[in-house]
C-alpha cells in the first residue's frame, strides 16, 4: 500500500503507524492537496476494499501525527523481511489471546450452569423458614 501511495503524483514521500492504521502523506512543493486525496482514496479502495479513507486535517492531524510511531516503505519492507514484530504487537497479541481465554471460560460456565439447570443438577433454592409475628 505504502508503495502504491509513494507513486502518486504530488507525494514526496509517506508512512504509516505501526499498527498500519494510519497512513501519512508528506506533499511536494506545489501540490495540489485534494487531487492527492483523490488519488490516495483510489489506491485505498483498489488495494483494500474493506478499509475507507478518512483525510485528517488541523488539530485532528496534528494529535495523529504526535501520537504515532511512523515507520517508512522500506522500514515495513525490512521487517518483513526480517519476520521481526513490534514488541507492542506482540504484547497487544498477548493480551487478545488471554482475554478470549477469559471470555471463552465465562461462555463456557454460562453454557454448563444452564445445562445443570436444564437437567435439574444445579443447587437447589433454599428456603429459610420465617418465624410468625
């Protein structure tokens, strides 16, 4: 995608987040902005048909840009290449896995407690005995 969006006419050169959520495109010289957009919108839908483009602008763009690690063409090339990942991936895997865990084991008690209680092998109510006034 990085690639794709680097032969755009007006582009000077772009990157992304880590996460590869946010793509940012640095202009030439006496671009014209919106016909960039056009064409970055274009190369997003050719290349991901489940992804939109969203075009940031004043304070929206300046927290993005502050708030993310941006890593170049040849950067994502080299990790691929590599078979390296982000320790933020790896932990952010983690913590997927262990919550679907907890989630699995939640759903999974649910499911039993119904069937006990379908099958009549589930505790019994108890009634306490009230004293008469």
């Amino acid at each position: 995608m990085l690639a794709r969006m680097d032969e755009i006419p007006g582009v000077a050169c772009c990157s992304a987040n880590e996460s590869g959520t946010l793509i940012r495109l640095a202009l030439t010289p006496g671009a014209d902005p919106e016909r960039v957009v056009v064409e970055a919108e274009r190369a997003l839908r050719s290349q991901s048909r489940d992804r939109v483009g969203v075009v940031l602008r004043g304070s929206a763009a300046t927290v993005a840009l502050r708030g993310e690690q941006w890593v170049s063409p040849s950067q994502v090339a080299e990790s691929l290449t590599a078979g390296t990942r982000s320790p933020r991936s790896r932990s952010t895997l983690f913590a997927l896995f262990w919550a679907l865990m907890i989630l699995w084991l939640l759903r999974r008690e649910r499911s039993l407690a119904e069937a006990a209680a379908v099958n009549g092998d589930g505790p019994k109510p108890t009634v306490q005995p009230t004293r008469a006034a």
